[in-house]
C-alpha cells in the first residue's frame, strides 16, 4: 500500500475585525481635490451598471463603475455616511475598498 502524503493545514487571512468582533474592511473614497471618506466600515452600498449591490469582508475581488446616486458606508458603530457620487470607480481587492470619485 502507498503511503499517503501528510494533509498541511489549510490557513485563511481573516478580515481585520473591530473590537466588537465584528469583520470589517477597509475603505477610502476620494476625489482629487478631497476625502470622502477613510476608515473601516461593516457594508458598503453603492449602484452599478446592472444594479445595486453591498460590498462585505470577503468580498471577491472586482472594478466597476458606479452610476449617479449614493454610496452608503456603514460603520463599525452602527452609523452610516452617505456620499452623493455623479460618476465613479469601485475597485474592491483583499477587504480594501477604494472608490474614485468624479473620474
């Protein structure tokens, strides 16, 4: 009988979580001239092309552009920051989520 190969374990990276344990990402929206908003958020919100959509931990990894409306970041302390956007660009890559305003 051959022997098998032993099995290593399996590591996951882990979304950084708040004090309340709860996972969260890390978020920057931004224009050129000023910042939005910077910091860790629960959720985010936001419309594209085909629709609205929440962007969480874990998320994959993707770009969009986002169509004129909102994006509503909700914060680790249960608030929530609402952003009016005329046009941008979502790139969300391993729980950091950058947004492009006005591009």
């Amino acid at each position: 009988m051959a022997e098998e190969a032993p099995v290593s374990p399996v590591v996951t990276e882990e979304a950084p979580a708040t004090s309340t344990g709860k996972p969260v990402i890390a978020v920057r929206i931004y224009a050129p001239f000023q910042v939005y908003y910077e910091g860790d958020a629960t959720s985010i919100s936001a419309v594209n092309a085909t629709g609205p959509f929440d962007v969480l931990p874990h998320h994959h990894n993707f770009l969009c552009m986002l169509v004129p409306g909102a994006i509503t970041v909700r914060t680790p302390d249960g608030g929530e920051k609402n952003i009016k956007i005329s046009r941008a660009l979502m790139h969300v890559k391993a729980d950091h989520v950058v947004v492009f305003v006005d591009v």
